[in-house]
C-alpha cells in the first residue's frame, strides 16, 4: 500500500539525518492522525520515500523505452531517444505531486503510438530503427526511420 500522507513534508528534504528524524516524526503524526490506531499497529513497517532526482528520472525514463523496445521486437523494430527527447518529456510530464507515473502515460501518447501508427502505415519495415528527437524550433518530436542492412 503506497500513500502520499504528510508527503507535504518531504518536499525540501535534505539529507541531514538530524532533519530525516524530525521529518519522519512529522510524517508519522499526520499517519496517527488519519488512521485509527488498530490500523497503524498492523502496517510492518512504514518506508518513506525522497523525491526523484534528474539522473533517477531519465533512469526511468530508460526502462519506459527500454519496456517499448521489448515490445517492438516482435516487429524487428528498435526505438532510440536522446538526452534531449528524455528532457522534453520530463518537461512535458512530470509532476513534483504524482513522481514518475504520468511519463509512462506521456511516452505511450506521445511516442508509442506515432510508432505504432508508423507501423500501421507500413512506414517501418522489419530491421528498422526509429530516432526520435526534438524539433526544438517547433517545440515537438521528429521520428525518423532508419533502415538497418542485413548481414
């Protein structure tokens, strides 16, 4: 069970265990105060996380595209995205409130289904790879399709 109680309290968490301490304490009252005591004796334990950093998000970013990839490979198709495409779509989508969740819905709108509708077009052949990048004078995504040689 994931929760976002006292999560208002973790916004500038510093790593200063003397500041983790009275953070966890806060948080921890704002739990006693939502729930009956009954319930919050039978949690095990109670994990509090930080917030994302940049590095951690294009981590996810990387295994949102990555879980795409495996999917195109029944096509014989690959999807490559650059740093900057990464940095659009966590100006595009991230949220401070909802953590990484909504890049997965943004990545399937707004890439996922342009290749599959590339796909649909027979726009990409098997062995293909799409780049995606950033047209930055229009503030949008470009696909281009690169057809590897066979061997």
């Amino acid at each position: 069970m994931t929760s976002n109680l006292g999560s208002e309290h973790l916004v500038h968490l510093s790593n200063s265990p003397g500041v983790w301490a009275a953070t966890r304490e806060k948080v921890m009252q704002v739990v006693r105060r939502y729930f009956r005591p009954e319930f919050v004796n039978r949690l095990d334990d109670i994990v509090l996380f930080r917030r994302l950093g940049f590095g951690e998000l294009h981590d996810i970013i990387d295994i949102i595209i990555a879980g795409v990839n495996e999917r195109l490979k029944a096509h014989d198709i690959r999807l490559e995205i650059t740093d900057e495409v990464k940095n659009f779509v966590l100006d595009s989508a991230f949220d401070a409130e909802m953590g990484a969740r909504p890049l997965r819905r943004w990545v399937e709108k707004h890439i996922t289904t342009e290749v599959s509708r590339m796909i649909l077009s027979q726009q990409l052949p098997p062995n293909s790879t799409v780049k995606v990048s950033v047209n930055s004078g229009q503030g949008k995504l470009a696909f281009s399709v690169k057809r590897s040689s066979s061997s």
